[in-house]
C-alpha cells in the first residue's frame, strides 16, 4: 500500500478527490469525469493546485497522489456496480514520474484490479506540455496500458511543442483541446486564430480517429460552435464545475431511474 509522504501536509489540510463530469454536446447526455485532487485548509477553503502540484512533482509525491485518486475512484467503481448505477469512465492523471517506473503497469492493474474494475473504464491521462526525456519509452508504455484495456488521453493538447510528431506514434484515444484555444471561442470576432486552430485540431483528430474533448467550456455559445464542428465531449463551467462525489452520484441515481 503506498503510504503517504506529503511533508506532513495531511495534518494541515484534508485531501478529498472531486469529479468534473463530461457532456455529450449533441444530446446534453453524462459521458464520464475527470477525477482531481483538492487539498483544503482546516477552515474548509480550498487549496489551489498551483501551490502543492509543483511541490508534489518536484519531490515524486505526486506519485503517491495519483495512485490515491485511482484507488478512490476503483473504490466508487465497485461501489456503484453493486448499487446498479450506470458506469461512465473516469478519467486520472498520470504524471511523468510515474511513468518512468519500470513496475508501473503492474503497479496499476494491481490497484484496479484489487476493486474488479473493468480496465475500459480508467482513462489515464499524460499531459501533452510535460517533458518526457525519452519519448519512445513514454510511447512504450502508453502501448502497454492500451493492450491491458485502459483507455489513454492526452491533456492540454496544443500547450507543447511535439504533438504534430508524436501523434501518429502515440496510441491515445482522446485529445483534450487546453481551454486556452477554447477561451478565444464566440467571443465576437469570428473565424478568429483560436476558432480556426480548435477546427483543425477537431479535423485533425476525427482524420487520426481519435475521438476530441474541449476543456474549460464556459457558455452556451462555446458549447453551439463545438457541437456544430462534431466535438465529441465537453467539460467545463457550461455543463458542470468539479463536484464532491457525492455529487456526481447524484447524477448517476438520475440517470439509472430515468430522470433528466
């Protein structure tokens, strides 16, 4: 079990993991969430992620953090199973530290397994703008989680510098467009950059099949362009902020008696 070495923080803060759902914008319909971390002061005000993630990653405990995220969320998995909700797949990030061990796929089968998840329900998510010093390995092993039936998502899509080359090797199943492209959506100017590069990108990833989803979508208009340009899942303030689990249980409750 891997314990926590956090610098004591857990004395100070309370750890909990959130869920922000995911949206089909042609039908409005639930298709899955992205599980974060939130930290909170003993006053209840949350910590934001810019003061601890770059902490975590520079002293490997980020590791540590996101294998505690996938177990809590494989622990709702089979807690949901149980209860008959509808299952959605959730996706958890995967930093670069982790991804150098050599024992990572056994690391997380073992975790997911533990709980009896179906691998097709964990989307693991790499970060397009982090620094990977060897890319055929990263390539490795994201080959790896696929042949065990995780499913592979590349966030901030578009914030780096490789993505054109590596996108062809990579075998990924979502592009996540960074809010940044999305911010400069139905903002008055039309057919602005930020329209024309999130079309290209969408074209781009329909032409590879790979499925697209845009972060941080904020109003309607944002989420009407999106639709119409054939983007297949939305996440953001328009549908939904990031929730307690509960929450998001809520939803599944709804869904799994029939009510919109």
């Amino acid at each position: 079990r891997d314990t926590d070495r956090s610098r004591g923080l857990g004395d100070v803060y309370k750890r909990q993991v959130y869920l922000q759902p995911k949206y089909n914008p042609q039908n409005d319909t639930l298709t899955g969430a992205e599980a974060l971390i939130r930290w909170f002061y003993k006053g209840g005000d949350i910590l934001s992620p810019k003061y601890f993630v770059p902490q975590f990653e520079t002293d490997g405990t980020i590791d540590i953090i996101d294998r505690y995220v996938l177990r809590q969320v494989c622990k709702k998995f089979k807690e949901w199973k149980e209860l008959g909700y509808p299952l959605y797949p959730i996706s958890c990030n995967l930093s670069r530290h982790q991804i150098s061990r050599p024992d990572l796929i056994y690391i997380l089968c073992d975790i997911v397994d533990e709980y009896g998840v179906d691998h097709s329900l964990i989307d693991f998510e790499i970060t397009e703008s982090a620094d990977f010093a060897d890319v055929q390995y990263l390539i490795k092993v994201l080959k790896d989680l696929k042949a065990e039936g995780f499913k592979i998502s590349m966030d901030d899509f578009g914030t780096g510098y490789s993505s054109m080359a590596l996108l062809k090797d990579m075998p990924l199943d979502i592009i996540k467009i960074d809010k940044s492209f999305i911010d400069g959506i139905a903002t008055g100017e039309p057919n602005n950059k930020d329209m024309l590069m999130t079309q290209d990108i969408l074209a781009m990833s329909r032409h590879l099949g790979i499925r697209s989803l845009a972060e941080g979508v904020e109003t309607f208009e944002q989420k009407e362009y999106l639709r119409e340009w054939g983007c297949h899942y939305i996440q953001g303030y328009y549908y939904s902020k990031p929730i307690p689990i509960t929450g998001y249980e809520y939803l599944l409750k709804k869904i799994m008696l029939g009510q919109s």
